[in-house]
C-alpha cells in the first residue's frame, strides 16, 4: 500500500511495544501533531489480545490508524522458553554436528558440569552427500535424490520447518541452492530456510545457529503476526503494519515472516533508538541509556548520536543469531528481581525476578519474596497507595513489603528493617553501575562524558543513584520514561543489512568485483524497502568492511564511501579505523578483508519531538506548589519530599531535591543535593546542586 492511501485510511500513528506487564502504545495524531500515551495489561502467551486491546483504545476504528509500528518479543520469548516449531536440519555429510558442538565453550567457563540441549534433536540433524570446498570449488555435486529422501523423513518425524544447511556455502551456494529448491517442491508450507539467504558469511557454526533459529520462528513468529494482521484487518485498518528489527531499524510484516530472527531483542532496541533521538533533539548526543523493566536493566551506549551496533549476539547460552544489533549489556536487575542472602552471609538481587505474575510481593499475589519494588515501596519512593501504570494495577500493599523485607534480609543480616530496603537497593545499583560501565569504560569511553537517560517503569527511581555512582553530570529523563520504546517503534527508519565474505588479501581484491557486489546487494536491499509501500524523506547507504592483519582472530569494521573503494583508499581507511582503536598501526603484516558488509536506510517522516513538551512556560518567581509531600527514608534518615505531577510543570520549571514526580508511567526520585529543570522538548534535564 502507498503511503498515500494509507494517510488518507487514517491519521494516527503507533507505536506498540509489548511487555512482560504492559503493552505499551504511543499515539501520534498527525492531523493535529499531539502525542498521547496507552497502557493495557499484557496477556502473556496471547500478546495478540493485548495488542488488540490497546488498538481498540487509539480510537473508535481501526481506520483511524495509518501506520502501526510494532515492536515484538514473541520471538525472543518462544527462543528462551524453547516453545518453538519442531524443526529439522539438512547438512552436509559429517557435520550434523556442528549446531552442538558450538565454539567449544561451555555454559560456566570454570565449572565442570553443564548442560547444553540445541534446538534441534541430532535424530533430526540428517546429512546427504555434497562438498563445497572453501575456495568454493565444488567437490562433490549435492546428491537431490537424498535431499528429497531426508526432507521426507523429516516430514514423517513430524517436522514443521526445516533448515538446508551447507559447508562452506558463503563462497559458493550453488549445491545449497539447488538443495533448497528441491525441498521446497515437496515442503507442504514456506517454512524452509536457506542458510545462505539468511548469513552469507564465513564461520560455520554462527550460520548454522543463526539460521537454524530462523527456521524454527517461522512458524512462530509468521503465524502471529498473520493472525494480528488479520485481526486489524477485520477491524477495519487499511495502513502499513511495520515490525522492528533487532538493528533498530523497521521491517515489512512479510519481511519479518521471512526473516523472524531478525526481531530478536527487537524491544530495547526500539528504546536505544528513541534515546538517540531524543538525545539529539536535547543537544546531547553522547548518552548512555538504562531501561529497567521488571526483569533486567538493558545498557546501550550512543556516541556522536549514532547507536553502537553488535555483530552478533547470544539470546541464552549457545543460541546465538549474527545478525546487526543494537549492542545492549542486559542484567537481571529489574524491578521485580528478589533480594536473598545467599549461605555465605552475602546480599544478592537478581538474577531470579518474581515478573509480572505473581509479581512483587507489594502486590499482594502470593510472592513473599523481597524485591526491587518492594525496598522502594518500603523507603517510600513508591507511594503504595497511589496506584501504578496510569491506575492499570491497584494499591500496593506496604506491610507485606515491610513484611518480605524484614523475613529475608533484614533477620538474616541482623539490620534495621528499614537499613535492609536501602541494601537492597545500595546492591542493585551497584550492578547497574557495573552494567553502565561495561558498555562504556571497557569499550573506550569515559561515562563522565556522557549523559545519562534512564527509560523504563523503574528507570526514573535510579537515576540520582547512577549519576552518583558512575560520575555522569547530566541525566535526561526523557518526558514518557515508561513508553519510550514504542516511541522509539514510532521514530525507527526502514533498514535492510547486508553481509558477503570476500575472505581476500586486501591486494588480491578484484576493485570491479567489490563494487559489483555493492550494487548487487544495493539493488536487493532497496527492494525490500520498495516491497514495504513505504515513502521515505530519504534513503541513506551503510558500506563497510571487515578488515584484520594477517594472523589476527578479531576484525574491526570499517566504514567506507563509494569513493573509497579502491586499494589505497581501502588500506588508508582501515589504517585510521586501527590506530583509533589500539592506538597504532602494524607496519609490516599483510592486510586480510573478511567480509562486505551493506546497509540500504529508508528514513522515514519525522515528527518534531516539541509536541511533546507541556505547553505552559514557567513564569519567573517561585517554583510550583506541590500537590503534597511524601516521606522518604535516604541515606539512613527520613526526609520530606515535595510530590509534585510530572506532566503538569510548565518548560522550564526548576525543582529541588528531596522530591518525587509522578506520571501514569514511572516515578522520578529526585535525591537531596540534585536539580531537575524542564527542558523545551519536555524532558527533565537532571543535574547535581
């Protein structure tokens, strides 16, 4: 569908981003540039319904909505929980084995015991004859008789999907190809990957797994959004249903159907992308972002306003997806993770989470547990008889929060009650800090130079905390903390990623050939955007190589121009990508390209993240009167914190600390000693007095 027609089906956009506890939608009404926020419970293992839940509240019709834009985990969940399809591998003879043998690593790198189960049962790994060898000569032509053979006794094991996964195949595909079409022929459904379509690219074991889960979400993940189309559909939308990838960029819903792996930690990654933008607008583009969920704390880093991207990651041990992503260090510290003293006398906090259901013990549904939630709600951060998530979740219940607190921190380690709660909070902020120091000091960047944007329902209460902990100047708490995902599902661009293994010494590269190949992948890419019936403002080009010395492991990627695409102007890049990272050059070594890697970005219509900002200004004089005040224990004594609505204070509003604002969506915790002022884009710009 043209964007044309679909502005004229409709005139909101939205983004929908589904949580463990909410479904979180941002609303933007382009007729008039007004933004609202929607929140609705989720319903886990049905993620469907609550989507639809929220939808029906945007507006009276589903043809009011032009564009919705989603942000899903049915994938990362079906991966972590193993509900996925039952699946079957073809491979190349003698190495069925490749899906569980890894990289040689074991769950715990000291420990002697551990336990690995692939996705994929070795009865259901079956290998034919074949041979590509790696200079992708072909040294044994596939046999398709035996193709046909083992995709039938799959199909009689009961198999829904099926991966054909050959050696060797990103220097030359043919007799995977050729597999493929076979097994194609005689598959009852679309439900067949081709490793080489997914990762053309060298190391055997990363393709086989990448590809191999893709398979098995196909099922999974197309089946879902089929049914969700259709449902919106029925209700009468007639726009662009767009997904978000893994990359931060968005996705075709039939893209997304081909291609499920690409949604993999697709959620935070939507947020990462929301900060960058935000941060931007803010006159900050260094920041470093925090979304505290109930479960984990996700950690991103984005320098010069450009979020870092991951090669590849690892949704739990030994599944991992190559794939571009935004680089997220996550850790279990979220607002639902519990609080134990482990047999050495030690106070731990996370990694195990009481989730939504039964949740914290505050909520009274049978967990007895302390959590993140319950020391905030027992210090007083979290006022317990003020409902949460805009009046989605009833009154807290303090005393069972006392009462978990007391029972399993504070006897154990023979503190004050109340001692106890600031503990558990003193050890999750710790790790936090410990998270926000991996993506930034451990990869080169100095924390201090940044700013700090926490985002997430719990986000907002740690953000002193981290500031003093890690030694950021500013933090930005961006003006819906608790939504900034599906804002950022709303503001994401169409991107499409390319990789080719070249595997070359960089004077044995053919220059005609490379750029050959970047028009080839060019042209494939900017089909994808085109098959989406999308209007973009502009589409942008990512080049880049894989570069190393000659002896090395690693690579470093380094990004080019068309223009640059020449021996010289390839050595001068990587020679400058080098000795910015190591600080030097090795004179003397041979130079190796391993890999082309392309990115073709429709950007998308922006809209101006003013409309954000509360339209009162602050008048000069007092500040605002709080709507009350709220007693917070901090620092081992209680304080009186002004309380007032977060949305409500005009730009430019200056508060002091101790404070607490609130909004529908999260609670800030403004600490003695810090500032908070409202910036022009709505944002608390927070600062030390």
């Amino acid at each position: 569908m043209s964007q044309t027609a679909s502005r004229q089906a409709g005139r909101y956009i939205v983004g929908v981003d589904v949580g463990g506890t909410f479904t979180d939608l941002f609303v933007l009404d382009e007729s008039n540039g007004s933004a609202r926020i929607v929140k609705v419970p989720s319903t886990r293992g049905e993620e469907a319904r609550g989507f639809m839940n929220g939808v029906q509240r945007v507006a009276d019709s589903a043809s009011a909505i032009a564009t919705i834009v989603h942000g899903t985990t049915v994938g990362t969940n079906a991966l972590l929980e193993r509900k996925v399809a039952r699946t079957g591998i073809i491979t190349t003879r003698g190495f069925r084995d490749v899906l569980e043998m890894r990289r040689r690593d074991r769950p715990h790198t000291w420990g002697l015991r551990g336990a690995f189960k692939p996705v994929v049962p070795r009865d259901l790994r079956l290998e034919v004859d074949e041979r590509v060898l790696a200079d992708g000569s072909i040294h044994t032509p596939v046999d398709l008789d035996q193709v046909r053979q083992q995709a039938r006794a799959l199909l009689e094991a009961g198999c829904e999907a099926v991966c054909v996964f050959f050696i060797n195949t990103y220097a030359n595909p043919s007799n995977e190809r050729a597999a493929v079409a076979a097994v194609r022929e005689l598959w009852p459904n679309t439900h067949v990957t081709a490793a080489s379509e997914v990762l053309p690219e060298i190391r055997e074991f990363e393709r086989c797994s990448t590809a191999t889960l893709n398979a098995a979400l196909q099922p999974v993940v197309g089946s879902y959004l089929e049914r969700l189309e259709g449902d919106l559909r029925s209700q009468g939308f007639a726009g662009e249903l767009l997904i978000v990838q893994s990359n931060g960029g968005v996705m075709s819903r039939q893209t997304a159907c081909d291609v499920p792996v690409r949604t993999a930690l697709s959620g935070p990654a939507a947020g990462v992308m929301a900060c960058a933008a935000i941060g931007n607008a803010a006159g900050y583009p260094d920041v470093i972002t925090g979304d505290m969920g109930g479960t984990s704390f996700d950690v991103s880093l984005v320098h010069k306003g450009e979020a870092a991207l991951a090669a590849q990651t690892a949704i739990e041990f030994g599944m991992v997806v190559r794939s571009p992503m935004i680089q997220i260090e996550t850790i279990g510290a979220g607002g639902g993770s519990i609080a134990s003293v482990d047999a050495s006398g030690m106070l731990q906090v996370g990694p195990e989470s009481a989730g939504s259901i039964p949740g914290p013990a505050c909520y009274g549904r049978g967990n007895r547990r302390p959590t993140v939630t319950d020391a905030n709600v027992l210090l007083g951060r979290i006022a317990a008889d003020r409902p949460l998530g805009g009046g989605l979740l009833a009154a807290m219940d303090a005393d069972k929060a006392r009462l978990a607190v007391q029972t399993h921190v504070a006897t154990p380690l023979g503190l004050d009650v109340m001692a106890a709660a600031e503990a558990i909070l003193t050890v999750a902020n710790a790790k936090m800090a410990g998270a926000i120091r991996v993506v930034s000091i451990e990869r080169g960047h100095d924390p201090r130079a940044f700013a700090y944007m926490p985002f997430g329902g719990g986000g907002a209460l740690h953000v002193c905390a981290m500031m003093r902990e890690v030694g950021v100047g500013t933090g930005i708490v961006p003006r819906y903390p608790g939504v900034t995902s599906a804002l950022g599902c709303v503001m994401a661009d169409m991107r499409h990623d390319a990789v080719q293994t070249l595997n070359k010494a960089l004077p044995e590269l053919d220059i005609a050939d490379i750029r050959q190949r970047i028009a080839d992948v060019s042209a494939a890419c900017q089909q994808r955007l085109d098959s989406a019936g999308v209007a973009f403002v502009k589409v942008q080009e990512i080049i880049a190589l894989d570069m190393l010395y000659a002896g090395q492991t690693h690579t470093v990627q380094v990004p080019l121009t068309l223009e640059q695409v020449s021996t010289d102007g390839i050595r001068a890049a990587f020679e400058s990508v080098y000795r910015a990272a190591f600080g030097r050059v090795l004179d003397g070594i041979p130079v190796r390209v391993m890999n082309l890697r392309y990115a073709r970005i429709g950007v998308r219509p922006k809209f101006d993240l003013r409309v954000l900002a509360p339209e009162a200004q602050a008048t000069s004089g007092a500040p605002p009167t709080p709507v009350g005040t709220q007693q917070v224990f901090h620092n081992g004594q209680w304080w009186s914190a002004a309380r007032y609505p977060r949305l409500d204070l005009p730009v430019g509003t200056e508060i002091h600390g101790p404070a607490i604002m609130e909004q529908p969506d999260t609670t800030v915790w403004l600490e003695p000693g810090f500032s908070a002022t409202v910036d022009a884009l709505g944002n608390l710009l927070v600062r030390r007095v």
